[in-house]
C-alpha cells in the first residue's frame, strides 16, 4: 500500500446545484454521476442543547433558501451545531478566566485547557461550512 493512497485527490468538486445556481453551464464541469439527496427538511435532534438548536435553525433556513438543503446532511449539521455550542461555551470560559491561566501544580503560565477546547470546535466548524460551501474559501473553488 503506497503512502499516497490515503492523502486527498484534488479539490472537492462543486455539486451541481451550486454549479446550477451560479449559472454554470460547462458540460465537463458537471458530475453526471452525481447522487440526487432527498431535499426533505432534517429534523433537529432532541439531544442539542438551546445554543445548539439555535444554530440549527438558522442554519437550516440558510441552506434552504441557497436551495442546497437536504436530509442526508443531518448527520454534519449535527456535528457542526454541536461543535459550535462547544465552541461558544469555551469562549465564555476564556472570556471569564483568559486564554493564560496559572498552572495550579507549578505555578507557571500555561494557556488554559478552555481555549484549546475553543480552537478545535473553532476548526471543526470551519471545516463544516466549507462541506456546505458556506464560507468564501469554498465559494472560489
């Protein structure tokens, strides 16, 4: 097995709705072999909490009036709503205690376990609108 089989294979191709909302009309630009995702609304989990749930919604009515919005992306809105709950809740606690705090072992400065919460739900839903091509990086593409 080569090192080379696991690393990604060019940029993530367009769908085609984005491809049809932005007027897109060159034939090899389009992926025939696309699924077609049932374009039924998901319904938001019980399980996430009220920031969670607020960001579902919003989120939601987005995706739907950009005509991308489907069932099967249940899964990733989920993790994205709840990543981003994680990641404003962190952001309180480093508004509250700072992004340094003082070890309590050795008294050194050590920066606090509540940012590193915050930054990686921060890059998770990064990663999360670019899936949804809610973000200018994926726009470009």
């Amino acid at each position: 097995m080569s090192i080379y089989s696991c690393m990604a294979r060019g940029r993530i191709p367009k769908p085609k709705t984005l491809n049809d909302l932005k007027g897109d009309t060159h034939k090899r630009r389009r992926h025939l072999a696309e699924p077609v995702p049932p374009k039924d609304h998901p319904t938001c989990p019980e399980h996430l909490d009220d920031v969670a749930r607020d960001k579902w919604t919003e989120l939601t009515t987005l995706l739907d009036e950009m005509g991308l919005l489907s069932s099967a992306d249940s899964d990733a809105l989920e993790l994205y709503c709840a990543a981003y709950s994680r990641y404003r809740k962190a952001e309180e606690m480093v508004k509250k205690f700072g992004e340094v705090i003082i070890s309590p072992v050795n008294k050194y400065p050590m920066i606090s376990p509540y940012s590193t919460v915050m930054n990686k739900n921060l890059e998770t839903c990064r990663r999360l609108l670019i899936e949804f091509s809610l973000i200018l990086p994926a726009h470009s593409r």
